[in-house]
C-alpha cells in the first residue's frame, strides 16, 4: 500500500496533466495515459481512515487487496454490464442496477452481517471478489479476508452503497446503507 504522501503527489500529477491538456490539446492525454500504464500505479481505494483503523487495531496491513489497473476495471464494468443488460458506457452503474436488478429489504443490522448475506444469496466464499466504490474505483480482494473483515470496510453510517462482484460465478450484490440488497441471478 502506499502512503498519503504519493497519493497526494500523484493527484497534483493529475491535475497538472489535466491543466496542461487544456492549453496544450489532446495529445497530452495520450501520452499521459501511456506513461500511466506504463507505471501501472495501483493504489489502494478503500478508503485511508478505514485501513488506519484496521492496522491501528489488528496491528497489520489490510491483507490482500489490491486496486484495479485501467483495463481490468475496464472488462469487469464490460463483464458487469453485459450480464445486466446495461449499455457498456453506462456512466451511472449504481442508479442503472437498483432500476434493474431485484431486491430485497432487509434491515440494517443484517447488512452487516456478510456471511449471512452470502449464505444467502449463494455467493462463493473463497477465491477473488471486487469491491466497487463507484464506477472509477475497484478493489480486487480475497473473498475470506472480506468476510473475516467486514467490519472494517462496510460503514454503513458513512457508505451509501457498495457492490461485491464474484466474476467467476457472475454474481453480484449492491448493498445499500437503508437495508436494500440488489441481487443478480
């Protein structure tokens, strides 16, 4: 995981790009989303406070999970919107899936009780799931540490929404703050 300071360093990279494409023109981009894959930066997405509490508490790096590349968010959104029926540019997932998926009301107290959902909804407990944040922002993450530390990264006084996706069983789950789960078949 890297620390704030190469977060924030590579945030004002970005806005320096994006500042300097509007007076340069288009090229920059190219050659800015060149270098990006190039460096193929990975950055943890869940959020910093919920990683500092869990290493402050359990005395150790969150285990095994990683942020997306480009291209893999890119085929998972893909993967994601085909098996919905969404069009593969669909810029507001979340809205899109509530509107679409069936759902289930719960109340809030179960939201946070994964393993039942799980149990629940017939999802596999052991292999990769991603997590997405919102459609820009995707963590990959070994399906046990999710279940063994859950607690750490659904808030539900602070999440609105989260969607678990299992691409090996296409399955997915939109957990929402107010109890709803949206569910795939």
């Amino acid at each position: 995981m890297y620390s704030g300071d190469i977060r924030e360093n590579i945030t004002m990279y970005l806005i320096s790009i994006i500042l300097w494409k509007t007076q340069k023109g288009k090229g920059v981009v190219v050659a800015f989303l060149g270098q990006f894959r190039l460096l193929n930066l990975k950055i943890n997405i869940m959020e910093k406070f919920k990683l500092d509490i869990y290493e402050k508490e359990i005395g150790r790096t969150f285990p095994k999970i990683e942020a997306l590349d480009i291209n893999d968010k890119n085929e998972a959104l893909k993967k994601i919107c085909k098996h919905i029926g969404l069009p593969k540019d669909n810029v507001d997932l979340f809205i899109e899936l509530e509107n679409k998926l069936p759902n289930i009301d719960f109340n809030e107290e179960f939201t946070f009780d994964i393993k039942l959902i799980f149990k629940e909804f017939s999802f596999e407990e052991t292999g990769d799931i991603l997590i997405i944040w919102d459609i820009d922002n995707i963590d990959k993450v070994d399906t046990k540490a999710l279940l063994d530390n859950w607690n750490y990264i659904w808030y539900g006084s602070s999440d609105d929404a989260i969607i678990l996706y299992q691409k090996e069983q296409n399955k997915l789950l939109l957990i929402t703050h107010y109890g709803r789960i949206f569910y795939s078949k």
